[in-house]
C-alpha cells in the first residue's frame, strides 16, 4: 500500500509540519476541518507544499522519521526544487483525483475509426 510523506504550512509559512499518511487528499481534508489542531487559530495549517508517494510502509516510516529530525533550512532546501513559490499542491491533487473519480468525462477513441496508412 502506498504511503504519502508530506510537508504542510500555514499562509505566512512560519510553521512547517511533516507528516504521514496513506491518503492524502482525506488528510488534507481533515486539516481543513480541523484548523486549530496543531496550533492557535493565527497559524492554520491549510497549504501543502511538499510531498513524497512511497510504496512500502518500512520505507515510508524510515522516511518519515528521517525528515522529522531535519531543521528548517534543510526541509526548504527539500521544498525549493519541487515547488519554488510555495504554492498549495492540493489544488492539483483535487484536480487529478477528479479526473479518477469520473472517467466517463474522459474522450473515448471511436471503434468506428480506420486506421490511415501513409504510403
């Protein structure tokens, strides 16, 4: 089963939280609903700026535990490759999943078509 690593801030990108979790968009979710979890209501967590998909659960936990003990700096220089403007990932994410959710949006290729050989 697929694990998610992920780094998740507030607006003003004082506070960088590190977490893990199987799916993703349900915990994302669940930070929405829940604003002042973690901290006052000043600093909701609300943006996620970083994340990893990994496969096995051992790896994930090694992962996990790795990037927990990194400092600010060293989580930045994690975050600055991927994602340079801090922009909030869910927005793609929610987007993706969408397209998963509904495939009958999706285009079909006609079985109707011939197929055109070029001489």
């Amino acid at each position: 089963m697929k694990r998610f690593i992920y780094i998740i801030t507030d607006r003003n990108r004082n506070n960088l939280h590190v977490g893990l979790c199987s799916d993703l968009l349900k915990t994302l979710d669940f930070y929405r609903q829940m604003p002042t979890l973690f901290f006052d209501s000043a600093q909701h967590l609300n943006r996620l700026v970083y994340f990893e998909e990994i496969n096995t659960e051992e790896q994930a936990m090694e992962r996990f535990k790795t990037v927990s003990t990194y400092t600010r700096p060293q989580k930045e220089k994690m975050i600055r490759p991927v994602n340079p403007d801090w922009v909030d990932l869910t927005i793609g994410l929610s987007f993706e999943s969408g397209i998963r959710a509904r495939p009958q949006l999706r285009p079909s290729i006609s079985s109707s078509r011939k197929a055109v050989t070029f001489l």
